[in-house]
C-alpha cells in the first residue's frame, strides 16, 4: 500500500511538473522573440502599411471543434469540452497597446534586444457558422431536433480565404495546431505570431482542438488528440477542394501532433492505391512541421507504413535532447517520444531506421534543435517561439520553401539528422541572398531589406 502510494504521488508530481505547451491558459501572450533570420531588419517581411486594413475579413482565421460558450459564460468564447461539429471564424487580434501605431509595430518586431514586453491579445471573435460536412449524423438528428442547426459556413468560409490568397498574392495556407493544456485564445494567438513574422503572406487558421487548461488533463488531452483527428482532416480537405490554395502547410506542437498524423494518415488511406503524385495534387499538403512531438515513435512508424509520407511534400521534425516535457512523458508513457534525440544503448537508433531515413531523405527530415540559440529556455519544450534559430528555420521553410542544406543546416556525424552549425545565420542569410534578389544582409536594413 505504501509503495502504491508512493507511486501515485510520484507520477503526480511528475505531472505538475510538466509545462504546458504554451504560456498559462489566458487570452493574451507576450511577443515571441524575433528570429534571428531578420537580424533587427536586414531582412523584413512586414508590409508597410497595417495588414489587417487589406486583409478581407480584418483579423485571423480560426477553425475550432470545442463547445461554444454559453451567455452565462461571459469570459470565454469557447469552452474547453468536445463539440463534435467544427465551427469556423475570424478573430480579431490585437499587437501592443492601443496607442501603438503599426510603424513603431513593424519596427519593434524584428528587434532582437527589446527593453519591453509587447502583448499580443484576442479582442473578439466572429463565429460564421461550422462545416456542415464535419456534422456527425447523431448530432446532426438532436440539433435538427432541437431547431437549433448552425448556418454552413463552408462557402464563406473558402471564400474568405481566396479573397486573401489574391489579396497577398501567394496561394499558401497555413494551419498551426496546439499542443495540451491550453484555452482556445492560446492557438489564435501563437498562429497569429507566425503569421506576423510570414509578412501576413497566404491565409493562416488556427486550429483549436478541446484542451484543457489543467496540469492533470494530460491523459484526457491525449485521449482528445488521438481521436479526434477526423475534423482536421475534413478542414484539409475542404481547403484542397474548396479554394484556389497551391500548396497547404501545417504547423503542429507537442501533443496536437498526435492529432495531426492521426489526420495525415487517415488521408493515407483513403488515398491507398494512388500514386504518390496523384495523392499530392489531391491534398495540395506541402511542408509538415511537427515541434516537440509528443507522439509514440513506434506510432509513427505505423503510419509511416500507412503511407502517411505520400500526403505531404516534405515532413520536418524537430528534436531536442533538452525537452524536459517530452523526459516526463516518456516516464509516463514507457515510451520513446517522436521530438526526442536518439541517444546511446537502447535509446540508440536501429540500423532499419537509419536506412528509412536514408531512404526518405528526401520526404522526412529530422532537424536536432539541441545546439540551437534558446532551445534550452524554459523547460526546453517551446523552442519553436523562444529559440531565434529555431524560429527563424521553421519561418524560412515555410516562406521560401528551402532544403534543410539550403537552410545552412549540416547533417550529423553520428546519425542521418540535420543539425545548426555555430554559423547557421549567416548561412541561412547566403540562402536567401541567392534566392531573393531584395536581399542583403551587408545593408541590414537599411533600405528596409525584403518587401
């Protein structure tokens, strides 16, 4: 009795001591450090004149499967329960104080020393209604019943989202998923940074999956990441089918990335017996981005063999041996974790791997973050905002497309993975150089950089 005791209020312990996935569950986060790519201006992606006056619906998409709130509830918009059905809008986000003008915005931004916090904060939201296709029969019976059927919001919903795509210019879609732990502010907020530091370039959603904003919700979030991957699947689909989207892109971290190769592999096999051409000019998925994963590895390699690396056109996914997060999830689970490093004896990497990797080289990358500037703040678990380096190499994929080797990224002695070097900015910097013809590091800044 005693040693059961004990044991419980270890794994309890363990559990408290795991840090959520983002900041604490408000509606508001402090400004992500600028990554280091944009070295205070030299490289500058941010529009000269305040983006949300050209954006058509005037803030950040969103796409959420949690309950709405109810009038009683006059502090939240969604609450943190399963809602079945997914609902769509657009959240309107605020950067600073009200007095700040989006000049001394665009300038702040790229700093690399700031002095001062810089909030970014959920002012409201507009609900247009759901997807009608991601309505479960059952559900769809008790709101018929109850007269209550929310409006289908898929044609605005695409068609928001092509008015963007022209306004910009570029025809990329991006969706960030959420890790555990977290409100649904948390997701439109970190979506909202990326977006920021992409030049408000495509049309970015966030993705809010029913979390929940309590230490000891692990293994109900987990449960809610693994099984509930059908509406982001169906969200993929419609934007490949709805809208005039060349090339979609997902962001996932920690805990949602169950979620997102649960959603990748189901497209997998309703594609099973397709060339891998053909399934790519039905996703229109391009680069995933999978930080902090905290899924089973031997998972992964189910679904790899499900066919989930036909989906995409690129899998990246980061690594951290300083991931405190994912050490404690791993004792929980007895399981090896998909973003930690391989190490030595049994949790070195098989050879049948290393020949998979070889393989895929050209569909998979492993990226080790270890050496990274930042990838150890906190509890090492967050490093896609709080590491430069780390940011800047997510950004850079998503904004110019770039090889890992293109990116200044060098492959490991020890194992088939990607690595930074100690001159990573000033390679990525001769990437890009090579790439846009607006760009030069050696002026930083000082005509404005990139437009």
């Amino acid at each position: 009795m005693t040693k059961l005791f004990f044991r419980f209020l270890g794994v309890t312990c363990l559990v408290i001591l795991v840090q959520s996935c983002a900041g604490a569950p408000v509606d508001q986060v402090d400004l992500m450090p600028a990554p280091d790519v944009f070295g205070d201006g030299a490289l500058n992606p941010l529009p000269d004149q305040a983006p949300f006056e050209r954006i058509p619906y005037e803030g950040i998409l969103y796409a959420t499967d949690r309950s709405p709130a109810g009038e009683e509830d006059t502090e939240a918009y969604y609450l943190n329960d399963i809602g079945q059905v997914l609902r769509v809008g657009v959240a309107d986000v605020r950067l600073g104080d009200e007095f700040m003008s989006w000049e001394e915005a665009r300038e702040i931004s790229l700093l690399k020393a700031r002095t001062d916090q810089y909030p970014v904060r959920v002012a409201g939201i507009d609900e247009w209604g759901v997807l009608e296709e991601s309505i479960p029969f059952w559900v769809n019976a008790e709101l018929e019943t109850a007269g209550n059927v929310p409006p289908d919001a898929t044609a605005r919903f695409s068609e928001a989202i092509n008015a963007q795509l022209a306004n910009s210019g570029r025809s990329d879609v991006y969706i960030y998923v959420h890790g555990y732990k977290v409100v649904f502010e948390n997701p439109v907020l970190v979506a909202s940074e990326l977006w920021h530091f992409l030049g408000y370039q495509g049309a970015f959603i966030a993705y809010s999956w029913p979390s929940t904003p309590s230490k000891f919700a692990y293994v109900k979030d987990s449960d809610t990441s693994n099984g509930f991957a059908r509406n982001l699947r169906l969200l993929i689909e419609t934007i490949a089918r709805d809208t005039d989207a060349e090339a979609i892109h997902i962001v996932g971290y920690s805990n949602g990335t169950r979620l997102v190769t649960r959603a990748l592999e189901q497209l997998a096999l309703i594609h099973h017996g397709k060339s891998r051409e053909e399934t790519l000019q039905a996703t229109r998925l391009e680069n995933v981005i999978l930080v902090g994963s905290d899924l089973d590895r031997g998972a992964f390699g189910s679904y790899v063999a499900d066919g989930l690396l036909n989906v995409s056109e690129h899998m990246s996914i980061y690594l951290s041996q300083h991931d405190k997060a994912l050490g404690v999830s791993q004792f929980l689970t007895r399981r090896q974790r998909l973003g930690q490093l391989w190490g030595d004896g049994n949790d070195g990497m098989w050879e049948s791997t290393r020949e998979a990797l070889e393989t895929y080289r050209d569909q998979l990358t492993f990226i080790n973050v270890s050496p990274a500037e930042g990838s150890q703040s906190g509890n090492g678990h967050g490093y896609f905002r709080s590491s430069p380096w780390a940011s800047s190499d997510v950004l850079m994929t998503l904004y110019y497309g770039l090889s890992p080797e293109e990116r200044g990224l060098v492959l490991q002695e020890d194992l088939p993975i990607y690595s930074f070097p100690d001159d990573y900015i000033e390679r990525l910097w001769q990437a890009i150089e090579a790439t846009d013809s607006t760009f030069s590091p050696i002026q930083s800044g000082e005509d404005g950089g990139h437009p």
